[in-house]
C-alpha cells in the first residue's frame, strides 16, 4: 500500500476526534470505501478492536475481499487448514452470541465470521494470521473489527454445527463503527506512541 496525502482518507479509531463530514463520501457502488490506500504501518498503529457496530450492511464486494485476505495469509506447509463460517443465520448467531465472552459484539456485528480448522495439526498461529489479515482488510475499508474469546466451546460448536475434527479458533465481529473517528489526526508514530502497549525495549531482546 502506499501512503495517502492528508485529508484523502477517513477511517475509524477507538481513540481519536470525530469526524462530522464522514457521511458525504458515503456515495456510489463502493458507499463506504475510500479514495486512497491507507499506509501499512499506520493502519497496524491506528487499528484499534471495537465493539460498537451500526446497523449499516457490509457491502458484498467488502466482504468478498475481507474473507480473500484471510484466504491469502501465508500458512505452514501451505495446508491452508483454515475454513471461515459466515454467521447468517439468525437462530445461529443468537447461540454463538450467548457462548462468546462478549455477546454483544455479535449480536451487533453486520458480519460474524468463525475460524475454524480440521484435520491433522491444529493450525492455530495460522488462523491467526488469517484473522490478522481480514481486520487489517476491513480497517482498509472503513470498518472495524473485534476478536471474540469463547467462553463455552460447546456451545459455539453446536451453534455452528462443526463435526468432531473441527477445531475453533477465534469468532471474529465486523461492522461499521458506531462512533466515525479520523486516523489522519495523527501520525503513525503518534498512534504508536498512544497504544496502550508495553514499550517496545520490553518485549525485544537483542541476542
């Protein structure tokens, strides 16, 4: 991706201003997509998970290239053990909902999407890696993300009618955020600097 010139893009942030005008570059076949690709490095740095969705659909060509970025994400061996469940079912997702930590994230959600893998290994970095990848697609596209835990495997399973070899990995929500925020009202380094993370020389050991 290559960096956009300020004022091309709006995006959303769980901490930054808002953004009043956000509804006027809400035209045309791509409503919620905007003009200039967002710089690698300051999507990571202003992404942050949110839990507050509006009812606003997901266009299809959105999520068509959210579920492919997890489809491209790398995997050992090239398995590709990975399977992405579209929770569209209304009794579906009210079950799902009741046995992950946060249920209204997916009860808000206007995507739901499970990661599952089968088979031998249990792929679960790769799944990761997947999940990674739609987030950081759909951040691209204007709309925000969550990762859920599951609080009961049981019953995500029965939700999701998954065989015996089937393993659950993550239950991840999408949708567009209920607050707009503006990811231009700082610099990379300036998100990077306001995450609530541990500084970077207490999680990097140079042998």
């Amino acid at each position: 991706m290559q960096a956009h010139p300020e004022a091309t893009r709006r995006e959303c942030a769980d901490d930054a201003p808002n953004v009043p005008d956000l509804g006027r570059l809400c035209a045309g076949s791509h409503a919620h997509r905007y003009p200039a690709a967002m710089d690698v490095y300051a999507a990571i740095a202003s992404k942050r998970d949110v839990r507050a969705y509006t009812a606003t659909p997901i266009p299809e060509d959105a999520r068509h290239r959210i579920l492919d970025a997890g489809r491209l994400a790398g995997s050992a061996r090239n398995r590709q053990l990975w399977r992405f469940h579209v929770v569209e079912d209304v009794t579906a997702r009210e079950r799902l909902a009741e046995a992950v930590y946060a249920p209204g994230n997916v009860r808000d959600g206007t995507m739901i999407v499970a990661i599952t893998t089968g088979g031998k290994g249990s792929g679960g970095f790769d799944c990761g890696r997947a999940a990674q990848n739609m987030m950081l697609t759909a951040w691209e596209e204007g709309i925000v993300s969550c990762p859920n835990g599951i609080a009961d495997q049981d019953g995500a399973r029965a939700a999701l009618s998954l065989g015996e070899e089937d393993q659950l990995h993550i239950v991840l929500s999408f949708g567009y955020p209920a607050r707009p925020r503006d990811p231009l009202s700082r610099t990379a380094e300036q998100w990077s600097e306001a995450a609530n993370r541990k500084p970077l020389d207490e999680v990097v050991r140079r042998i």
